[in-house]
C-alpha cells in the first residue's frame, strides 16, 4: 500500500498532471483526426501548468494550510496558559538522503533542515526538554531521523537530550509509533506549515496531545509582493505542489477515518 501510494499519488500534482493532459493532446493532435479533443487537452495543459506557476495564484491555496496554527515566537507563551512542564518537542523529519560524502545538513532537505532549526530553537528556550526527531529510511535514503541527530550534535545539541525515532515512513506511522514515546503528555509538534493541519488530525487522533509549532512557510504576504510574481516559475509550482499534496494527503486521511 504504501509504495502503491508514492506512485500514484504524484500523479495528482501540477507538473505530472499537466504532462498527462499535454502528452495526451499531442498524440490525439499528430496520431488521430480528433483534432478538437487535442486542442482542447493542450489547451487544458498549457493554461492549467501556465496558472498553478503563479505565486499569486498558488498562495491562495497554502494560506488556509499555513495559517491554521500560529508558530511559537516565545515558549513562554505555552507555560503562561498552562503551567504543566513540557518535557519534548518532536520534530517531524520532511526528507533527506545519507552520504558520506556530504556535511550532515547537506544531507537533509530544507524542509527537514528548516523543521530541525526550529526545534533547536524552542529546545534552547526549555531546559530538561529532548527533542524527538521522526523519519526512517524511506526509498534506501537512510533513517533521516539519525541524519537529523547528527545535525543536531553537530549545533550543539548534547546527545542525551535526543531521541532518534527511525521507523516511520509516513505521518500516519508517525503518530502511532509517538504514543508509547510520549504518551498522554503535553509536547510541541515541528513540521511544515503547510503540512501541520494533517499532523496535528493524525495525531490527535491516536489520543495524543501535541502542541503546533508550525515552520517552513511557504505562503507570502500581500506587504511582502515583488514584481517577478508577474511571472509564472517553477517556484509557484513548488506552492501548489505543496498545497495540492496535503489537500490530497487529508482527504485520503478522512475517508479512511485516520482523522
């Protein structure tokens, strides 16, 4: 099942999709006489490809993802609403690949890099918490909690505030192996913004009582708007991509009651 979905679910993302529709085009436009159905596939394809490009397009699609869950500036804040100690922080690995000819943080993503970040930074701001890194070894890649372990000593995190959960192969799995870690005890969860809706369900679901953390944001405000997003580019693409793989990832999660 799960290698079933790492290959068809890309199929449902913007560049996949659109090659279908255009390739599916060209061979009705220079192998049939259905030239209408060509034209209108292209047609379809090119416009589609052309909009999902636009960061202004896309950036609609990730803000109700993106902001759900305000991140944690100060962890202060947590303990001022509630004065129960908060002894972990599990930080959610988002991909990377082991090599020994690489530094450690070469050989994580950025979204992996930019989740660990953050979890450094709140486990600074509580003392006596550990941090939980969460990814196993997905395609050969390595156990990415291990790299991520490594990129946490390699900062100056002391080895023993580290827990390395190196099994999972997805977010779902994630959040069943976190319940015998954690159990009923309040922790702040790390991940994406974009991908913190679909953590936060799974894992409430499994009884669990995370605190979001979100990072990783991808979304832009209207202040921050730059002339080049008159353009179409392959970052506008990353957006809905991103936005496109968690709309997918919840409604799978929902109709098969994991959230």
């Amino acid at each position: 099942m799960f290698l079933l979905k790492k290959l068809l679910s890309p199929l449902l993302l913007p560049v996949p999709f659109c090659s279908v529709l255009l390739i599916v085009g060209f061979v009705l436009l220079w192998s049939t006489r259905r030239q209408k159905a060509g034209k209108l596939f292209v047609t379809i394809g090119g416009l589609l490809l052309i909009f999902l490009g636009y960061g202004i397009s896309t950036n609609w699609l990730l803000k109700p993802l993106e902001r759900q869950y305000q991140p944690i500036l100060r962890v202060e804040s947590l303990t001022a609403q509630n004065p129960e100690p908060i002894k972990w922080i599990v930080v959610l690995g988002g991909g990377g690949s082991f090599s020994s000819q690489l530094p450690s943080p070469s050989q994580l993503s950025n979204a992996s890099l930019t989740r660990l970040i953050e979890g450094i930074r709140l486990h600074r701001q509580l003392p006596g918490s550990k941090l939980i890194l969460s990814e196993g070894n997905i395609f050969e890649s390595g156990p990415v909690g291990e790299i991520m372990g490594q990129v946490a000593q390699d900062l100056g995190v002391d080895k023993a505030d580290l827990v390395m959960e190196t099994q999972s192969q997805d977010t779902e799995a994630q959040a069943t192996l976190m319940l015998p870690l954690v159990g009923s005890e309040r922790f702040i969860l790390v991940t994406s913004a974009s991908h913190m809706p679909r953590s936060m369900a799974l894992f409430r679901k499994q009884g669990l009582n995370p605190i979001a953390a979100p990072t990783d944001f991808e979304s832009v405000s209207a202040e921050s708007w730059r002339p080049s997003a008159l353009y179409p580019s392959a970052g506008g693409l990353r957006k809905a991509e991103l936005a496109i793989h968690e709309y997918v990832g919840l409604a799978w999660a929902k109709l098969r009651g994991k959230i």
